[in-house]
C-alpha cells in the first residue's frame, strides 16, 4: 500500500499543504478555470490533496478512490484543514449507485492514474455518466510510454531500455 509512504515523504509534503499550500500547477489552474460554486468530481484522488485543493478555491468537492486507506488519509485532512467534502471508497469503473449520475460541472483527474485502470471504456462511462449536461471532463497525465519501459538502469550504454509492459491496455491495471 503506498498511501503510507506517500502521506509522510517529502514528494508529497503535507506539512505544507496543511500550512495552506494549494496543490495545483498553476496550468491546471488555468485550463479548469475558476471553481467557485462548483461541484467537482475527483476520481482517483489518492488522499486528497488535490481534492482539498480545489475545496480551497471553493468547489463543492467529491472524492472518490478505491483505496480505503487513501479515502481515511483524505478524510482527516479535510478535517485538519476544515474543508468540506464528501468520501467515496469505491472501483471507478463499478462505482454502481455511490456516483450519483449527471451531477457534477466538472469531473477530473490526473497523474499517475490511467495505469491503474485495466478497461478505458468502462472508465470513459463512469466520467460521462458522472457529468451535468454542460459539464467538462479534464484530465491531466504522464505520457505512458514511461511506463512501459524497464524500470532497471541499463548497466552499460550498449544495453538499451527494454519493454517490461504492454504499451497497448492489456485490460489489467
């Protein structure tokens, strides 16, 4: 489980988003554009610094990632920092009932999540069905060729980097 990690290592800094620190590259910021009195589905949201994030900017933020201990990490830094959101622990590509449908002005996502997803399409259905008529998706993500490659450092510059997974979704995560 990397959410421990995570909450405690220095990439993340919680400290500093407990101090007020907003989470959102600046180019975020502008391509979403302003939150204010909006509702805000975030899928895949690890602990929910981003979430809270926009919380700050004043969405009405839903959080939503299968990962229990992700959900409980987000839950207490909306509590430590006051921000008002409401939890989801659930699969988003069978999040059945506990979305609500045709509810949200923008639904997003980003980094580091579509290797998580072992089916695009039924993931594609959970953001469409999730959205207000009028609404806007945004997602913002690592290219995945990266993560398609070997994760060792070749030993010599002779030996080259080498395909350890599927480029191609082989419909697992």
């Amino acid at each position: 489980m990397v959410t421990p990690v995570h909450v405690v290592s220095k990439m993340f800094n919680v400290d500093r988003f407990l101090a007020g620190r907003n989470t959102i590259p600046g180019f975020m910021l502008e391509e979403v554009g302003d939150v204010h009195g909006k509702s805000l589905l975030h899928l895949q949201c690890h602990f929910g610094m981003d979430t809270l994030s926009w919380a700050r900017l004043g969405a009405k933020v839903t959080v939503v990632d299968f990962s229990q201990a992700a959900v409980k990490e987000a839950r207490k830094l909306a509590r430590q920092t006051g921000q008002k959101a409401q939890f989801i622990q659930a699969d988003v590509l069978e999040p059945g009932d506990r979305i609500p449908s045709a509810s949200f002005d923008i639904v997003f996502t980003s980094h580091g999540v579509i290797c998580w997803l072992g089916d695009l399409t039924r993931w594609g259905r959970t953001v469409a069905r999730s959205l207000k008529p009028g609404g806007v998706f945004h997602i913002f993500e690592f290219h995945p060729l990266p993560s398609s490659l070997s994760q060792s450092v070749p030993v010599s510059k002779d030996a080259g980097l080498r395909f350890d997974y599927s480029y191609f979704n082989p419909g697992k995560p």
